[in-house]
C-alpha cells in the first residue's frame, strides 16, 4: 500500500499518538451568535445557516470517530486502511472554521491608516493618530473575537534578534578616524545615524552610542526586558486599553523628554496584536493589519513586514488626498502591492484616499473646467472631487494592473478599485453624510469578503466530510463485484497515463517563462548601469548619506527606516527581468479557463477526466450511480487535488523572489567590501566598490544565473507537484479495492452517520438558495429606498 501522505507531503497524525485523542470541543451556540453581529439581518441569516451545517457536520464526524475508536480498542495491530481514515477523520474534525481574512493596509507616513481603522472599529483615538509624524511604528494587527476585555499582545524581538541587530547598529556608528567639522556635520546629519543613535539611546541611555557591541552587552537596559519577549495588557473600556498601548506603539518625537518606561523598549517591539470584545462593527475572522510603508532596519522585523504584506488576501493603499496624484512614496506602495498579487496570497488591491474632506473651494473653482452645474457650496465641490478621483485613479489603476497582472485576474473586475473616505467627517458629519465618507462602504466590502469565504469554506467542508462517511461506509460493504480487481487495475493504468499527461501540461506551463526571462536578462544586462546609478546618486550629493549607504551595504543590499523610501539595490537591479515575466507569471498562477499558460487549470482537467474514467467504470462494473464506492472516489480526487493549490501558492513566492535571492547572493561580498570602507571620501568608495562588485558579476554571468536559478524552482514546482499526485491517487485507488487486499475489518454500523451525512450534503443546495433570494430581497430594498439627504446645515 502507498504511503499515506496528505497532499503536502506532510505525514498525517500517527494513530499511536492520536488514535484516542478527544476532539476539540465545539463552541457554545450563544458564542456562535455573538459572532455575528456585526452584520445585517439577512446576512446574519445566511451565515448562522452555515454555521449550523458545519456544527452537525462535526457533530457526525465525533459521532463516526467515536464509533470507530471504540471497534478497534482492544485489537493488537490496526489495517493501514482504518488508520488513515480515523487520522483524516480527526483532521478534519480539528480544522479551523475559517482561516482569518487578512486585510492589509499599507500606507507611508501620515497617510492616515490608524485613523481609518479607527473609523472602522468605532473607536475615534484607539490608535495614536497626528497630522505632523509618524505614529505607529510598528506592524498593529486589530481583530475581534470572544474576549470579554480590550486585550493587546505585544511581541518583542527575541535576544538573538536583537543582538544581530545591536552588532548592526554599532558597526553604523563606528567611526575609526576623527572627521573633520565638514564631515562631521554630514555624518550627524545621516539618517541613518541619527536612527542608530535614538535607537541605542531608547534602550541604554544617553551615551550609549559611542559604546561598542561588547559594551552593550554587558549593559544594562533602561527598562526590565520580559523573558517571555511578550507584553500582555488588558482593560474593560477601549479608552483604558488605548491609553496603556500608545507609549508602546506610538513614535515619539527624538527631542521629546518624557520619561515613561513603556517608550525604551520600543526598538524592541517586532509587532502587535490587538483583540477587542464582540464587535457590531468588524466581525470576528477578519484582521485588519496597520503595515508601514517601507520595512525595518531589522533583518526580522524586515521579514515580517515582507510576508505580512503576502499574507493579506486584500491590500488597501492608503495615500491621503494631496498626495494621491503622484510621488515616488505612492507609486513604490503601489509596486509592492502588486508584487503581493504575484508572489502571495492577495487577490484583491484597491487604492483608499483618505482625507478627502480637504478642499479650499476659492482654488477649487478657479482651476475647475466649466460643467453642466454650477458649484454653490464646499460640500457640492467635495463631492465632484471626489468622484472625479475615483475615475481618473480608477483609470490609471486599472492600466498598471493590466500591464503587471494576468487579464482575468479578479481584482480588474472590481466594481470598486478607488475609495475616497473621510474618517474626521465619518465623526462631525458638518460637511458629508455618514455614507458619503464611504466608511460604511468599506465595511459592507469586509462583511461580504467574510460571508463569501465562509460559504466556499463550509461547501468545501462538508463536501470532504461526506467522503469521508462514503468511505467509511463502504469499509463494512460485503459486496464482492465480478471483475472489480481489473476494473480498478484499468483505472490505475489510466490514471498513470494521465498523470504522464498532467507533466507535459505543467512543462509547457513552465516552458512559456523561458523567452521573457531571456529578454529579462539581456535589459537587465544593457541597464543595469545606469540603474545602479540613480540608486547611488542623491540630490544633496554625499552629504548625509555615507552612512546609510553602509547601512545598505551591512543588509546585503537592503534599508529600509521608517522615514526614508526603501532602499533595495537587489530589486531594483532584477525589475527590468521583472518587468518582462510579470504577466506571463500571473497568468500561470491564476485561476480560469485552460490555457498554455494556466497550471491550475490543467490540474482541474485532470480532476474531472479521472472522475469521469471512474463514472464510466462504475457504470461497466455494476456500481449503482450513487454507490459509496464510486463517490468516494470522486469526492476523494476532490479533497487530493484542491489540496494543491495551497502548496503551490505557498511555493510561488520562493519561485517569485528567487531572482533578487540570486543576485543578493552574488553580490553579497561586494556588499561586505562596500561595508567595511572607512575615512575621507568613504561614502565615493564605497559606491565604487559597488559598482566594481556589479560589474564584475555581471560579466561572470550574474544574471543568467538569477534566471537558471529560477527555471530550476519551477523544475522542483513540477517534480513536487508530479509526484504528490502519484502518491496521493495510489493511495486512493489501494483504499478503494476490495477487502480481499487485508486492507480493512469489520467496523461499527455507522449507516446513521452516513444518512444523516447524506442529508447535509443535500442541504448545501438549499441553503446556498436561501442565500441568493436573501440578497435579491436586500437588492430590492436597497433600490426602493430613498437617498438619504446631507447633514444638517450643508442644504443650498
């Protein structure tokens, strides 16, 4: 019998550890409702039918568990058949519900995404705003759940974190010659520097940047350091919880001279989580993630940043109303929002505008072309800006996003891809409605993302619970068909040859990456010059910039701080190469119609041509149309290869950034020369150092390697894939014969659980019915209702 490995290659639970393990008990019913509030009646409806299909369906799943625990109690050795179906069984009894839609919103400085959040949660200053600097410092996750108390997690970088960082941070401010007052100014006026500097400060005290690394560690922190590295706070009222959690999250001023203990180990701080109470507002299962704009110093506090932003389903770009018309800040967020489509878990990105309140209307007016109506009041004028944003940026998004995505990716069918929100209006209303600041709008968009991924994630669920009780049930069958060995032999042949099939597909998927990875390489080749030499060249020339170009140098080509652009040397010398695989990438990754280029696809053709081999063999060998034996086989292919799909997503951001990878690579002794450059004109040096290292990798082929290096992650993506499925059908097909292979033994009569079962798979149809004339309903309601009127005082 082949091993039973799921379909991630990982090995199921061993049934020595497991097999009389309890399952996780179900949550009480009154929780189960409390959940919901946040969304409308209608809603709150179909979502409780939902939950109530997934409730008995665990029910009846404990209830087949149970039974079969207690058939195989006292035996000495278990068939290999019943472990994997007791282990799946408890695997899917212990599934999470949903796993949490992340929404990521990703903003610089000052664009007003705490502010937004605010808004949305109903909790004017929960999270530090101000107009002037930044705010948050770090990565904030704000969800609800089924506490009774506001509750903040705070998580700190562990020791050896911070020690990589602290080795970093004196090698920036190791000076091993004295500077004359020239250079010195120029140094004290380096970003970098002054970060390093505040950074040591914060946690040792004044002075503690002229110590080197091995002082440091022997000093001693101005603020006790929690073991654990993590900082629990809990209150009643979110005014209590707000008030302990700004000194921790909120970025002071570097002249401030307050002294409250919370603020020196902010440099320590790698993120944060933030729990409320049942909310009517956000509802449990949804994240809302505060990221900033360009990374962190710190190498993993840099990762975090990087695969947050690629654990957002949904990214919402935050970028204030003055500056959403252009700026090199907006367009990077924008780039990376889109690099997220392609390397992660996002399939959503829309652009947010906040502040859209602002408008002096004497200047509004003077630059308005003339229209049909004239503009008699600041509100009237607020409203035609606004909506004039939303299609201009409407228009631009949607050309970025076709010329960098796939044409059938999701988010370029949004009806909404632009939204201009005020979160000081949502509040004082004097100006627009509450509806008008669109942060009802925003969160109508994440109650339906919710309802929707609760729907697929419950069809999914009972769908692979029914197989589950089919295969059980036919475990106890006694019916010994004729020929039944050469019927199952016929489809093991023709499932053989169909994975062959399946390989060839996937090849030619791959293959379609090799001509823009070539013509990648050669601009990449012919610009990388030039390229270098606007990451380099400042406007200010050197001053103020020697030390974060070490800083650069000592990340391997990376920096990023919380006030400058990021800078990152690997990505920006690898763009022209992905610039060229941009849509053929996506366009292998996504979801649709078959094609050259699609892979899911094709493994979903290979799904469907395997059940239809087996609707046919069923019919020829005397199955009944609707024998265990038959959909078992189906629901099963089902539950292996949508299986699939997450591997390969997971995969897909090694194989996406395995460019850069390279070349960092390559290029990482050219940094370390660079880094250790000191004395006159240090900064010039260590740019021709650079330059030198880059060039002499290039001639030595850089590039071509970057582009092997990836064919070959596409070439593991195929192997992996390849022989998953093989193991995955072997297994299937060994559990289908016939108990004549010693597979199997008499179990316990669950003929009960299976009907019942059965009668849950039913209703999947019907409460997928109530749900769509639920919404023709709201539709309806919502088309006769009248408009609502402005706020009071804003009438012509």
């Amino acid at each position: 019998m082949a091993e039973t490995k799921d379909v991630f290659g990982q090995e199921p639970h061993p049934v020595e550890d497991d097999l009389y393990k309890e399952p996780t008990r179900k949550r009480r019913k009154s929780d189960r409702d409390q959940r919901f509030r946040a969304f409308p009646s209608m809603e709150q409806s179909a979502l409780k039918e939902y939950e109530k299909l997934e409730s008995r369906t665990r029910r009846v799943l404990s209830n087949t568990y149970q039974k079969l625990i207690q058939s195989v109690f006292l035996d000495d050795s278990i068939p290999n058949g019943v472990k994997y179906l007791i282990n799946r069984l408890l695997a899917l009894i212990e599934k999470p519900t949903v796993d949490p839609i992340y929404i990521g919103l990703f903003g610089s400085t000052g664009a007003g995404k705490s502010s937004l959040i605010n808004a949305i949660i109903q909790q004017a200053m929960f999270l530090p705003v101000s107009g002037e600097s930044i705010c948050t410092s770090c990565i904030v996750q704000v969800s609800s759940g089924c506490c009774v108390q506001y509750e903040a997690k705070i998580h700190l970088l562990s020791d050896q974190e911070w020690r990589e960082e602290l080795k970093n941070l004196t090698k920036l401010l190791h000076r091993t010659e004295e500077l004359g007052r020239e250079e010195a100014d120029a140094w004290n006026r380096d970003e970098a520097v002054e970060e390093a500097t505040w950074k040591l400060q914060m946690i040792y005290g004044n002075g503690a940047e002229s110590k080197n690394y091995e002082e440091l560690l022997r000093a001693k922190p101005k603020r006790k350091i929690p073991t654990s590295r993590v900082i629990t706070l809990k209150a009643e009222e979110a005014e209590e919880l707000s008030i302990k959690l700004d000194p921790y999250i909120r970025t002071q001023r570097r002249d401030w001279d307050g002294e409250a203990a919370e603020m020196h180990i902010w440099p320590l701080i790698k993120h944060v989580e933030v729990t409320l109470p049942k909310s009517d507002l956000i509802p449990e299962g949804v994240v809302l993630v505060d990221i900033p704009g360009t990374g962190d110093f710190n190498s993993k506090r840099d990762e975090m940043w990087k695969k947050t932003i690629d654990k957002c389903s949904v990214i919402w770009v935050i970028s204030d109303i003055e500056r959403v018309s252009g700026g090199r800040a907006y367009e990077d967020l924008l780039n990376e929002s889109i690099k997220a489509c392609q390397r992660g878990f996002c399939r959503e990105v829309a652009l947010v505008v906040t502040k859209t309140d602002k408008l002096h209307l004497p200047e509004y007016l003077r630059e308005r072309k003339a229209g049909n109506q004239a503009i008699q009041s600041q509100r009237e004028a607020v409203l035609e800006r606004n909506e004039m944003i939303k299609l201009q940026r409407t228009r631009i998004l949607k050309e970025k996003l076709k010329r960098k995505l796939p044409a059938d990716f999701k988010v370029l069918e949004a009806s909404d891809l632009v939204y201009t929100v005020s979160a000081q209006e949502y509040w004082q209303q004097a100006l627009l409605t509450e509806e008008e600041t669109e942060i009802p709008k925003l969160r109508e968009y994440i109650r339906k993302r919710l309802l929707d991924k609760k729907r697929r994630t419950v069809t999914k669920y009972v769908t692979e619970a029914f197989g589950l009780l089919l295969l059980t049930d036919s475990f106890n069958s006694t019916q010994n068909l004729p020929n039944e060995h050469l019927h199952m032999s016929v489809l093991r042949r023709f499932a053989e040859e169909k994975v062959e099939l399946l390989e060839k597909a996937i090849a030619q998927c791959f293959a379609c990456m090799e001509q823009p990875l070539q013509e990648g390489v050669r601009t990449a080749r012919t610009s990388y010059r030039c390229i270098l030499r606007s990451c380099l060249v400042r406007s200010k020339g050197n001053q103020g910039f020697h030390q974060t170009l070490k800083a650069v140098c000592l990340k391997n080509g990376i920096y990023a701080s919380r006030t400058l652009a990021r800078i990152d040397l690997n990505e920006a010398l690898t763009q022209p190469i992905y610039d060229q695989i941009d849509p053929v990438f996506g366009s292998i990754f996504r979801t649709g119609k078959p094609t050259g280029s699609a892979l899911m696809p094709h493994i979903d053709a290979f799904k469907h041509s395997l059940q239809e081999k087996m609707t046919e063999i069923g019919i020829r060998s005397g199955w009944k149309y609707d024998s265990c034996k038959k959909n078992f086989l189906i629901q099963e292919i089902s539950a292996i290869l949508g299986g699939l799909e997450d591997h390969i997503l997971r995969r897909k951001r090694r194989i996406y950034e395995s460019l850069t990878a390279s070349v960092q690579s390559d290029l990482k002794l050219c940094y370390e020369e660079a880094a250790q450059i000191t004395g006159k004109k240090a900064c010039e040096r260590m740019k021709d150092a650079i330059r030198r290292g880059v060039d002499r990798q290039v001639a030595e082929g850089m590039f071509e390697r970057a582009q092997e290096r990836m064919q070959h992650q596409f070439q593991q993506l195929k192997t992996g894939i390849v022989e998953k499925v093989k193991g995955s059908i072997a297994t299937m097909l060994a559990l289908a014969s016939s108990q004549g292979d010693g597979l199997y033994k008499e179990l316990a009569d669950v003929r009960s659980e299976y009907k019942d079962m059965e009668k849950l798979h039913r209703s999947l149809r019907e409460v997928a019915e109530n749900a769509r004339l639920r919404k023709g309903m709201q539709e309806f309601l919502l088309r006769a209702s009248p408009s609502k009127a402005g706020p009071p005082g804003t009438s012509l």
